[in-house]
C-alpha cells in the first residue's frame, strides 16, 4: 500500500503528517530543488533597490558613489541594464556604486559617445557599507528600518524605493511617514525615473537622531533610581 | 506527539485555573535596591541593533545583562559581544550572559502550529540538542574577557530555564518572536508568584500605525509598553510615549 502511494507521487503515509519545523526553509524543502528549473524568477524591475550617491557637480570633486542596499534579496532578469542613465546624467552624478545582493550584477550597456558614461561599480555584498555612505551623495534605497536610519543618521539625502509586488507592511509605513515629515523623497520602482529628474534635495529636512537617554531616564524612574 | 492533544487541554484547563490570580493580581512595585538584572531578548537582524542602541545609555547599576537569543543566530551574537566589549571599556564592573532558546515560530508559519512551538519552546528542555558541560552547572556570570575564553557556550534548554537561572528584575524587549515565551513565561512565575519581574515591551521605530503580532499579544501582558510614535499612543492608550528613542 505505501509503495503504491510513493509511486503515484504522493508522500507515504508516514511522511504526510511532518510538521513545518521539519521542513525547514524553502531552500532546504525536499521538493524545493526538484523546482527550481521550472520556476521563472519574478518579474521584479531591475532598479529597485539601488542606492545613488550622487553629488551635485559643483560641490563635490569626489565621484559620486552609489550605494545599494544590503540584505535586500533582488530577483531580475538575465540581462538586467544599468538602471535609468540618462536620468543620472542629467542631474550630474558621475558615478553609481550598486550592491546587487542575490540577482544577476549589470551588463555593461553601449553608451552614446556624445554624453560621458556613468561610471558603475557593482558589488553583491559587504560587512559594513558606513565608509561607502560616508563617501555617497545621493541614497536610493529600499524601505528597510535599518537602512534609512542609517542613512538619515549620516545626513545624506535619501530616496525611498517601495516594491509594490513584495508588500512589506511595517517598511511602507515607516517610509511613509518618514515622507510625511519631509526626510525623505519616496517612490515607486516605475516612477524613480520621474523622482530622479525632478527631485528638489533642498527641500528635505535634517533628521533629527533618535534620544535613547529618554529611555534610561523612564528605566529609572520605573526603578526609583532618580 | 501521540500526548499532544492530551498536553494541550492539560495545558489549558491549568490557564483556567490561573483566572482567580490574574483577578486577584495587585501590581505590587515594591522598592529594588540596585544592581538590577536585566534580562535582553535579542531578535533576528534590525531588532537587535534597536535594542543595543536603547542599551547604550543605560547606567551602571544595570547589570548583569542576560541576553536571549534563537540558536542559530550568529549575526546578532557578534553585535552583542562587541557592544559588551565596549562596555566594558567604561565601566569595569560590566557582566553579560549568553543564552540559547529554541525558536517560537518560523517565518510566516501558520497561526495554529505557532501556538503549539511557542508552548513548546516555553516548557521543554531538548536535552540531546543541547549540550551541557558538565561543570557548570549554575548559570555563572563571566566577565567579558572570560567570555571569549570559554571554550563552548552552555545552552540551557527551555526559556523556563533561562528565567529561573538569571532571575532578572526586569525584562526588556524589542518584538522580535522570541520575546513571545519569554514574556508569557515571566508574567506566569510572577502570577505564581514564584518571581516577579517587570517586562518593559519597546515596539520597533517600523511600527507607525499598527502593532507588530508580539506587541499586540504583549500588550496585555506588559507592566510597560512604550510605543515610539503617536499615532500608537492614540490607539493603545495603556502604553506609554517617549518620542523616538532608538
């Protein structure tokens, strides 16, 4: 009976009731890698998640540097183009410094020889991007906590990507709100074009970082210590 | 697992037994004398650079700090121990302890079976997972530099465990699952009043307008409950609201 169920390409009866912690993770799933041929990477648009640290040209001799974001798990296509040059151009950025994470790092496009190539430097993962976002002028980030406080911390303007397909509830809100009190610019992967030529970096205010010291004073006061 | 359903109402009609206490439960905020220890649930990634960051004014009379984590998370084991190596480059009396519970629930695993590993992972030991050296056998508080001498780290098995051994007065958390069992474990010893500890729950800077599922279930189960936004102030009127402090 169980040989005939095995080979119907069910699972025996033994094997139907393991729980999830038994499974594990997608990846070490036993069917995950039978898959994996068969399943097309998402359709996820190439320049979500890239960080731009772009000067403007007057003020800044150092290139500007564009710095990904970390931890961000990216599907793209095969062939993904070095995302929106013309736009990078227009505003004056020489250079683009992209953390790739997990998807495929950027072809290498033809360039029209009449405008100056933005230089691009790809790299899929660090320890610590603190010196490459000390070096940037321009962020342009996922809506992860970490990272836009990072950033913010630093004083450097940011640009807020959202994915619409990921629908990652607590990042959109903060990155909402974060808009909401003028610190941020925010857009969609579609619309980053657009926010990229009409930008204004002027109008963001400075942020102001966070008072853990309200936090030790209300422990103390719990504990009768003031 | 042939026991579960068996466990499950057991376990259940105990927490109906525990209603009259929880009626009968007076807060009583009896006066501490410093050094309070303090028991840290460190979460995955982004949490457990929160709860550092709140950690790094606290004064001197805090401590030791027994920090919680899930096994098999290396990542926020480095942040801990170079924060404590800091730390004790200012004050020279600072003392840590590492521990290891299993975890509550896996990412996006179904509403039911998270319920049944957070119950697990609240009361059973897993003693062949776990290994114990044999010598020690009270949980001891190292200093930093013995610390990185030791050469393997004891694992308590369950999070019942954990508390006993440290006996922290206070209990801080940042949302992460993990803080789940050891919040719900700390509020049954102090409804049994076996040890009462205060559990102060800091929801995440991420959380604007809604609660994390940790924070809405510790919300009723907290003595403090600080939320970093107004917008939860509004809608959680028990909590309490500092202005953003991470």
């Amino acid at each position: 009976r169980e040989g005939r169920s095995v080979a119907r390409g069910g699972k025996g009866r033994r094997q139907r009731y393991r729980g999830s912690r038994e499974l594990g993770t997608p990846l070490t799933h036993p069917l995950y890698p039978r898959l994996i041929p068969f399943i097309p990477p998402p359709p996820i648009p190439p320049f979500f998640s890239i960080s731009l640290f772009i000067p403007p040209p007057c003020i800044s001799p150092l290139f500007p540097t564009i710095l990904p974001h970390p931890r961000y798990p990216l599907h793209s296509p095969l062939h993904s183009p070095v995302p929106c040059p013309q736009a990078l151009q227009s505003r004056g950025y020489q250079k683009l410094v992209l953390q790739v994470g997990r998807s495929s790092l950027p072809q290498p496009q033809p360039q029209p020889s009449s405008s100056p190539a933005v230089a691009v430097e790809a790299f899929r993962f660090k320890d610590s991007l603190a010196e490459d976002l000390q070096g940037a002028d321009l962020v342009i980030s996922h809506a992860g906590a970490g990272s836009c406080l990072e950033t913010l911390e630093k004083g450097k303007p940011l640009i807020v990507v959202i994915n619409d397909k990921l629908m990652d509830n607590h990042q959109l809100e903060l990155a909402k709100q974060l808009h909401r009190d003028g610190y941020v610019l925010y857009c969609n992967c579609s619309t980053l074009v657009e926010t990229l030529q009409s930008m204004d970096l002027s109008a963001l205010k400075p942020f102001p970082p966070g008072q853990p010291e309200k936090f030790a004073s209300f422990l103390d006061k719990v504990f009768g210590l003031q | 697992m042939e026991q579960l359903p068996v466990v499950v109402v057991l376990l259940l009609l105990f927490s109906l037994l525990l209603v009259p206490l929880v009626l009968l439960d007076r807060r009583r905020r009896g006066r501490r004398t410093p050094p309070f220890s303090l028991l840290v649930v460190a979460g995955s990634g982004g949490h457990t650079t929160e709860i550092l960051r709140l950690l790094s004014c606290l004064s001197e009379s805090y401590s030791p700090r027994h920090y919680v984590l899930a096994d098999s998370d290396k990542m926020s084991e480095a942040k801990i121990r170079s924060f404590e190596q800091k730390r004790a480059e200012t004050f020279s009396e600072s003392q840590f302890s590492l521990d290891r519970i299993p975890r509550s629930r896996e990412v996006r695993q179904s509403w039911t079976s998270s319920v049944l590993t957070t119950l697990y992972s609240i009361l059973y030991s897993l003693p062949l997972t776990y290994k114990r050296k044999p010598d020690l056998s009270d949980l001891q508080v190292f200093s930093t530099e013995e610390w990185g001498a030791l050469p393997e780290q004891r694992r308590p098995g369950s999070v019942l465990q954990v508390l006993q051994e440290a006996a922290p007065c206070l209990i801080l958390c940042n949302g992460p699952g993990t803080c789940v069992p050891v919040c719900l474990s700390a509020f049954l010893l102090g409804l049994l009043r076996i040890k009462r500890t205060i559990i102060v729950y800091v929801e995440s800077i991420c959380r604007v307008e809604t609660l994390s599922l940790s924070g809405k279930i510790l919300y009723y189960f907290s003595d403090y409950f600080i939320v970093q936004w107004p917008d939860l102030k509004k809608k959680y009127p028990k909590s309490v609201y500092l202005g953003r402090i991470v």
